[in-house]
C-alpha cells in the first residue's frame, strides 16, 4: 500500500471523501470512512460563524476518532477572522484545516469568500500565512481551475499558494462558472501537479474504480477524492480499497444495500445536533433514495423516501423494496 504525507499526516493512496455541505455529515463521513474513504473533510464551516460562537457551526467541526484522518475546513474573507477561526478550529483536534476557496455558491462568493479568493491572490496568500501562523497541523486549500473560461489561473494561483505556505492542494477540474456542469478538466490538475511539490489531491467526476485509476494515471495525482459517486454508494470506497490492497471486492447486493442503507440512518439517528427522529428521519430521506436510485423499481419509491418519519418506517420501506426486487 503507497502512503501519501501531507505535513506530517499519513494517508493512504486510495480514494478521499469530498467536504459536501448538507451531504457529508458526521453520519456520512463515519460510514465512508468505514467502507475504505482514506481521508475525510468536514462540510464547509464559517469563519465569522466560528469567531461569534454560533453553535450550529461549532457542531460542524466536532471530529471523532472514526472520521481520522479528518480536516476541519473553513471559510472567509478576512485574514484575521481566519486565524481566529483557525485557533477555534484546533479546540476539536482536527488533523488538518482546509481553507475552501473554491465554493461557486453567491451566498459564499458575493462576501468574497470560496472561489472569489481565486481573483484576489494576494488575499488568498494572506489567509494561508494567517491560518497557518496558528494552526500547528497542516493547513491545505481546495480550490477549481479558475474563476470562468477566461480566467483560468490554477497553476499560477497553486504556485501562489505553495510559496505562501500550504501543505497541500485539493483541485477541482471545474470553473466556478461551470458549477457542477460540463466534465471537470484533468489536464488543469496534471499542469497543477506539475508545478507545485506539495501534494495534490485530484477531484471531480470519478464515479468509478476505472475513473479513480484514470485520475492517478492521467494526471500524477497524489490522491483522488470522490464526492457525488458516493451518493448512496460507500461501497466505490471500498471497491477502490480492494484494488489497491489486492485483495477480491465483493460487490453488494440488494439486501446489503438495504442493509446499509438502514445502517446509515441509525448513524444519523445517533448524531447529538439530529436530536429528534423527526429531524434525523428528514435528513435521512435524500440519502434513502439514493440507495434505491438505479434499482428496479427505484422511482415509484423515491416519493416513499421523502415520507419517512420513523426508523420503523424506514425498516418497512427497504422489506417493501427487497420484496419487489424478489417478484419482479
Ligand atoms: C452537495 C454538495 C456540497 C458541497 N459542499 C462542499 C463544501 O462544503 N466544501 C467544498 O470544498 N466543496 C464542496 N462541494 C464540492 C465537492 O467537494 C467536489 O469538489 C465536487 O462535488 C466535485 O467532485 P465530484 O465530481 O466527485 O462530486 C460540494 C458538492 C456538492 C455536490
């Protein structure tokens, strides 16, 4: 097995977890983790937030043994409250802080915040230095190939933050004008790699254990991270894992899948800040269908999804489901 070494922390050479706001939670992240996710990120935390102790963005940044290696990521505009956000952040023993500047969401980029910074590098430098000053852990920064087509910056901006410090790059294939559309660029993470020695961590669109190969291979990535292909699938985690160990991957079948599926929402049900079924069983809706999505059967359900409001309802939906696939 090849290691990766971000500052001092050691990571396996398999497949990462992307930080997804909403998505990858505390439930989430332990599950992936589990099934092989070598690395972890948590959702994307507030600067200010963290600075005026609003609670909610606290919870965010709890790290729990099973989530290790785990970084806390935040994000911000402003150099001091990054630092101060960053001291807040070492109080919940994160391995690593990430700074987000790639997020292409108006709420972050109209406060000069996420991929903004990708206009503003002498800012994003500052931020780097600033968290850095007093993080003690190593400090990476998750960024996209630029801000549109007309100005794609990557490397320069990689270089930028290399000399300012970091430890490590994420980088996502995409323009922040592109959101989610199109297909993420590789060449632009290969050219990124290329010009920097810090390790560089590879994202967007691997859906497979071919398209993680792929990531390695077309680009000399140090690392893949894998955010949406985990959808409902933590098992591309371990599939990814076996590859690499060597050892036979055993696909799940359907009633592992229900399995896991019921497993998850007991995760969710046990997280502290979900502490009522009724607000576990909303957010455990999504993730539901998604288990089912692809499935015989799966679209009928996917209403059935978004009515649960009991782990006991959940239990009747995956028998309903396993007892349609046996009569189809
Ligand atoms: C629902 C959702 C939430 C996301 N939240 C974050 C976030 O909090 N921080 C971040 O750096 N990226 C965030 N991202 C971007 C992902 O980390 C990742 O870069 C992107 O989804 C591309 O990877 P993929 O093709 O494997 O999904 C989010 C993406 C999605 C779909």
């Amino acid at each position: 097995m090849e290691y990766v070494k971000i500052g001092n922390v050691k990571i396996k050479k398999t497949a990462a977890l992307a930080p997804m706001a909403s998505v990858a939670d505390r439930a989430y992240r332990i599950l992936c983790s589990e099934y092989g996710a070598c690395y972890t990120v948590s959702e994307l935390v507030s600067a200010k937030g963290l600075c005026y102790s609003d609670k909610k963005t606290a919870e965010l940044c709890t790290v729990t043994e099973k989530e290790r290696p785990m970084a806390i990521q935040i994000f911000g505009d402003d150099p001091e409250f990054m630092k101060s956000a960053a001291e807040i952040c070492m109080k919940y023993s994160p391995d690593i802080i990430d700074i987000n500047m790639g997020c292409p969401v108006p709420k972050v980029v109209n406060n000069n915040s996420g991929c903004a910074l990708m206009k503003d590098s002498q800012r994003a430098a500052e931020i780097v230095r600033a968290v850095k000053s007093v993080s003690g852990v190593p400090v990476t920064v998750k960024f996209r190939k630029g801000w549109s087509s007309n100005s794609v910056n990557a490397v320069e901006f990689a270089e930028m933050l290399e000399n300012a410090g970091a430890d490590a790059l994420t980088i996502h294939g995409r323009t922040k004008d592109q959101m989610y559309s199109g297909k993420a660029d590789r060449n632009i993470i290969k050219m990124v790699k290329q010009a920097v020695k810090i390790p560089v961590i590879g994202n967007g669109d691997i859906d497979s254990l071919e398209s993680c190969l792929d990531m390695y291979n077309s680009t000399g990535c140090d690392l893949a991270m894998i955010g949406r292909a985990s959808y409902g699938n933590p098992f591309i985690f371990r599939e990814i894992e076996c590859y690499f160990e060597n050892t036979e991957y055993i696909p799940p079948d359907i009633e592992k899948r229900m399995e896991i599926m019921l497993y998850h929402i007991k995760l969710i049900l046990q997280q502290p800040e979900k502490n009522n079924e009724q607000r576990a069983m909303k957010e455990a809706r999504k993730h539901a269908s998604w288990y089912m999505k692809g499935l015989y059967g799966a679209a009928a359900f996917r209403a059935k999804c978004y009515s649960l409001e009991t782990y006991a309802d959940a239990q009747r939906l995956a028998e309903e489901f396993l007892q349609l696939q046996q009569n189809k």
